[in-house]
C-alpha cells in the first residue's frame, strides 16, 4: 500500500488477522496490540518529566516525578492509568518520600475528593499470590517492581495493619501503610522516571 493511499482511508490502524492484513477502525477491534516506539531524542517541549502532561511534578531530591489523580479507580484502573501515562503506581523507598507524597495528598483534602474512602490512597504494592496461604512467599506484599516493602526502603504501617481486609496497597494522610480493597475505587499516585518517555 503507497502512502498516497494510506491519507486516503479512513481507517486509523490495521490489524494483522490469518488472512492478512486488515484496515479498521480501531473503535471496531477487540484485539491484542502491540506498542512500538523509537528510541528519540525528547522534544524541549516535554519538560522535565518527559511528558506532556503537566499536572507531572519533579521532585528534584528524589529524582522522580509525582502527580495525585483524585478521581477515584479500583486499583487495577489505577495501575492501568499509570501506565498508560508511563508512570507507575508510586512506590515508597524512603522517609523523604513518604514526606513528599503526604505534602502531594495534603493538597487534595477530603471535601474535594469523590471516593467514599476519602483518608487513604493507592500506592505501588499488593499481594500478588494466594493471601490465604499464610508464611507462603507470594503472601506477603510485594511492590510492582517485584521487591519486599523492606527492600523497597519504607514499611511502617498503621496501627493493626495489615489485617489483611484487602490485598492492595494504600498509604493514608499520616503516611502510614494500609492493606486495602483492590475493588474499592480510591484516589491514587503515580511515579514517573524523568528519563523515560
């Protein structure tokens, strides 16, 4: 197909099926995908979060950038959000961080949020293998990098906490750790490497 050709479809993807390839719409499929991006110089007008999105902060200490989505997402939406934005849900490595994220949720108090849990937040962690097995490695909480609270740098919890009423991990105002409910929509962080775009 000539690029001529192309600007005249009105199609905006294509999808490789067993016949062929096959020119949609992409609203039309329901189909696995995947990304391709160069490896680019990044554009001035990116910032220093390397992206467009400018509610993206840098936390020039800690080397990362934050932004606090107050609407409300299962934790599941959550992470997906923060991809899609090519972030990450936050992860916690330090006091100085945890410092940081408290000062980020302080600056959306609870008459302003629309969660029904109002006081806590979704972070980068959860338990990722049956919670039920107890002393079994994949019952405890792990970050979605893969390490231990501990390793990660930062474990204190709240009072009581985990009591493991949820698999999913949340933060509240005081910075302290919470096990909470996966499919209970909270507000949430993401974390985003200012070197990758």
């Amino acid at each position: 197909m000539n690029k001529e050709h192309c600007s005249e479809t009105l199609y905006d993807c294509m999808a490789l099926v067993e016949s062929g390839l096959n020119y949609k719409r992409c609203a039309e499929l329901r189909l696995p995908f995947i990304c391709f991006k160069k490896n680019v110089e990044v554009p001035p007008s990116l910032g220093k979060c390397t992206t467009v999105d400018p509610a993206y902060k840098l936390h020039g200490i800690l080397n990362s950038c934050y932004k606090f989505h107050p609407e409300p997402r299962k934790w599941s939406e959550a992470f997906k959000t923060c991809s899609a934005e090519g972030a990450y849900l936050a992860i916690v490595n330090s006091d100085e961080e945890v410092e940081h994220l408290k000062n980020l949720f302080a600056e959306y108090p609870p008459k302003i949020l629309t969660s029904d849990y109002k006081d806590c937040v979704f972070l980068g962690y959860r338990i990722f293998g049956d919670e039920t097995i107890t002393n079994h490695p994949l019952s405890y909480f792990y970050t979605i990098h893969g390490q231990l609270l501990d390793q990660a740098g930062y474990n204190r919890w709240s009072v009581g906490q985990p009591n493991r009423s949820g698999n999913c991990g949340g933060m509240y105002r005081t910075g302290l750790l919470n096990d909470i409910w996966c499919h209970v929509p909270y507000a949430f962080i993401c974390e985003k490497d200012p070197q990758s775009y």
